[in-house]
C-alpha cells in the first residue's frame, strides 16, 4: 500500500529552480533513506511531502489511511528538533508521554497500552534509566533522543525523519537503524528518512532516493534507479 507518492515533483523558490522532475513512492513496509551532498534541498522535498510547501509542478499524494484502513498517523523529526532551554519544565517521562494525547487521549488517564508504548520507546532510544530527569538537565544528544522517543511513542504508522541521529553516538545509530528497520519490517510502518550516513544505513534501509546536481542547475531524483533490497539478518527487536 502507498503511503507517500511523488510524481514529477518540481519546485521554485520565486523563479530559482530548486527540485525538478521527482518522482518517487514509499509504501507501507518501506524504509526509505533520502540523500545528497549539502545543499541538496532534501529537507524542502519533505516540507512539500508534508504540505509544508507546495509545488510548483507536479503532485505529492499521502495516503488517507493506514494499512487497517484507519486515518493514517504521520511522525515527522525535523531537524534539530531537541531545542529545548534549561528551564524547560517538563520530565523526560512527561514529554514522551504526550505522544500518547494526538491518537485521542487528551484529558485523559493512560491506560496500560500507553505506558507499554512509552517503556518500550524510552528503552529504545537507552533513556528509560533517564526518565525522571528535567529535559533541561539532560545533553544535546539525549534531548534528540527523547524527541525521536516521543514520535515512536505515537506509534505512526508514516515515519518522516530529518537526520534525526544528530548528536547520537556510534552505537545509539546503530540500535535506532535495527528498530527502524524492525519497524517496517514486522509492523509494516513507512519510513523516509533523511540522511549523510548512508554507508552505515545502506544494510538497513530497502529504498535509497538520491538527489544529485544536474548539469548548469537544479535537482534531480533518480530513485527509481537506486533501490535496495532489505539485509537478511534477523532484527532484534520485537
């Protein structure tokens, strides 16, 4: 099933070309890594996808709903989204929960489901042990962290990502690439990710969409020409 759907995207800042002829689908199952050099436009393609942006020519699709046939829920990361100042109030535990309240749960107590889903988040990012910290105390890397928990505490079944392992170790990437790819895999979520590591995701990752300078200007997507076939080896996660 399509979850995103690209067909022969361009788009202009004013009369400046700066994406041409797009064309791409992720769908549901789908871990889909997005490069190209510095510059590259990537995070404005993803601000079209999400409606952020509109096309100058061309047509981007979202699906209306999941593989269930319920309103499809979207998780965006954008960049440098772990801007939290040190007087921030809230406990780690208190913000990845409030991913929770978007699938109907404002003003209301979290039932058992909603703690499993926001446990197994924080483990996943290796910030249970942190969880009654105040986010203001907490390293920029861990403040990333949390806010990749928070999204996976929404259990989206579209997973948008814009580089979002910035400040992560070696390890931590390596562990948030096997629940990506677990993911999609076992939950048939989505995923299209934005990224400079794709030597270290390639193994991971079954899609790779480049962007690459066209001759004399702008950019140009040949990602029909660059897919990959998932890795084989079992995923750790369940």
């Amino acid at each position: 099933m399509q979850y995103i759907e690209v067909n022969d995207l361009s788009f202009h800042y004013e009369e400046e070309p700066v994406l041409e002829n797009i064309s791409f689908k992720v769908n549901a199952g789908d871990f889909a890594m997005l490069t190209g050099e510095n510059g590259a436009a990537k995070t404005t393609l993803l601000r079209n996808i999400l409606g952020l942006l509109k096309p100058s020519k061309g047509s981007v699709s979202l699906a209306n709903e999941n593989i269930h046939g319920e309103k499809l829920v979207v998780g965006y990361i954008p960049q440098q989204v772990a801007s939290f100042n040190a007087g921030f109030p809230s406990t780690v535990l208190e913000l990845v929960q409030s991913g929770r309240y978007p699938r109907g749960k404002w003003f209301k107590k979290l039932d058992n489901e909603d703690r499993e889903h926001v446990e197994k988040a924080l483990q996943s990012v290796g910030m249970w042990n942190e969880r009654n910290k105040k986010i203001g105390e907490l390293s920029g890397g861990q403040k990333q962290r949390i806010s990749i928990a928070r999204v996976f505490a929404m259990d989206p079944d579209l997973f948008v990502l814009d580089e979002p392992t910035t400040g992560m170790d070696v390890n931590s990437r390596e562990e948030f690439y096997k629940l990506l790819k677990h993911s999609s895999e076992f939950h048939n979520k989505g995923i299209l990710m934005v990224t400079h590591d794709h030597e270290e995701i390639k193994r991971y990752a079954n899609k790779h969409i480049e962007l690459i300078r066209k001759e004399n200007s702008p950019w140009r997507c040949f990602s029909m020409d660059s897919c990959k076939e998932l890795s084989k080896h079992p995923s750790s996660f369940h």
